[in-house]
C-alpha cells in the first residue's frame, strides 16, 4: 500500500438536497469539510443514508445502521481514519468504532474532556455549535458534575448561516434554489456567539467548535479573540498523524 493510500481520511457526509456540482454553494463555504479543497491529503467520501440535517443534529437512532455501513465502505475505500461531516454523529462514536478496525472520530465534541484538562480549574471552555438547543450535556462525554460547569454552550441557530445551510441539507423538496452559504455570514455569527458566551462567562480560556463547518473561520476567530480555538479539523489532523 503506498503512502498516499495510507493516509485516506474517511469522511461521512450529510444527504445534501442539491448536486453539489449543479449548485456549488450547497457545499458549504471554503474550509469547511463539505468541500474538497479544505484537504491536503487523500480523502473518501461516503454519504449517509438517510442523514438529512435535520435528523442528524435532533438526533435519529435509526441512523446508526446507516453510519456503520457508511464507514466499512469508506475503510474499503482505503480510509484509515473515519470522520464525519457534522459534529453530531457523535451520537454514532462508540457504534462506529466498534465495526471498524481503523481509529474514528466523529466529532470534535470528544476534544472536550481533555480540553478541559489544558486549562487551569478555574477556567471554562466555550463549545460553538450550529445548534445549541441539541446539544445536550450528554453529547460532551463529562461525567463529573464540576467538569460539566466548566463549560458554556452557544450556539447560532438563529443566524442567517445556519438558516441558509438547513435550506441546502434538509429533507424538504424546494421550489427555488437556497440563497447562498456565505462565509462572511458564518463569520458574523460565530463571532456574535462568542461575544455572548465571553460577555456572561470571563472565564472562558479556549473555544471548541462542534460543526464542521465552522473550521472555515477558525483563523480569523483565533485572531479577534486570541483564544485556543480547536476544531474537527485539530482532531483528524492528530489523529492521521498517529496511524502509519
């Protein structure tokens, strides 16, 4: 097996209601894991079955079958790392790592434990998410209470962004094409978000975003913020440099 082959990241993509060559802005914007162009390195895709948006991040068991499938193809593939195309298949972590015999890392919802452990007691970690209102404590793998209060979840729901993305990977039929996925939008939000999070909790010392979209801003956050800003993208990165 050559080298190249030996570093394919799998990666497990939405449904996506539109073909992503006809209608290019429904990948997401440049940096984000719905686009080709964010990797260096080899990757396969496989879409999800059923894995419309919506579901995902409310969270659908009947999903999981789906997810295992989707995996064995892409380790067929050649993949050596399974990742996903949205935080929330953290749901399907410990199913999918269970019936592959290749590392997997869903989320980078599973940075959090040991992000925690970076930072000193009495400093707090702000975990972004597209969605906070599914983003439950039991998503974030803390089983100690005074853990639990060192973080403070936000998320930008109700931004143009998220609204614009559900139009392109939900399940509804559309009559007209989406407005476009603009990263200056997803700018605006996530900063917004952070401002929120920082203006209630000054305890906040490094920032975990959940969505694998949001790597596209991660840099210009890290600079208006001066923050540790951790992303999907900091965990597959790691965790293709530890497999031969």
């Amino acid at each position: 097996m050559s080298s190249q082959i030996s570093r394919c990241l799998g990666l497990l993509q939405l449904e996506c209601r539109l073909p992503c060559d006809t209608y290019p802005s429904a990948t997401g914007v440049s940096g984000s894991l719905s686009q080709s162009t964010t990797f260096d390195f080899p990757i396969v895709t496989e879409t999800v079955a059923g894995a419309w948006a919506d579901d995902v991040i409310r969270g659908d068991p009947a999903l999981e079958t789906a997810c295992i499938a989707a995996a064995r193809r892409a380790v067929e593939r050649g993949a050596v790392v399974i990742t996903s195309g949205c935080g929330f298949f953290i749901r399907h972590q410990e199913a999918v790592a269970a019936s592959v015999n290749v590392p997997v890392v869903m989320s980078s919802l599973l940075l959090a434990p040991t992000l925690l452990r970076q930072l000193p007691r009495t400093a707090k970690l702000a975990v972004v998410t597209a969605d906070s209102r599914h983003c439950t404590d039991d998503l974030l793998r803390l089983d100690d209470a005074a853990d639990r209060s060192r973080v403070a979840i936000g998320g930008i729901e109700d931004g143009e962004w998220f609204q614009n993305v559900m139009m392109h990977w939900s399940r509804d039929e559309m009559k007209v094409p989406p407005p476009p996925i603009r990263e200056s939008d997803l700018e605006a939000d996530v900063t917004a978000c952070v401002a929120r999070l920082r203006a209630v909790h000054p305890e906040i010392a490094a920032l975990l975003f959940e969505c694998a979209g949001f790597p596209a801003v991660a840099p210009a956050i890290r600079r208006i913020t001066g923050l540790p800003t951790y992303d999907l993208g900091t965990l597959y990165r790691m965790t293709l440099a530890s497999v031969a």
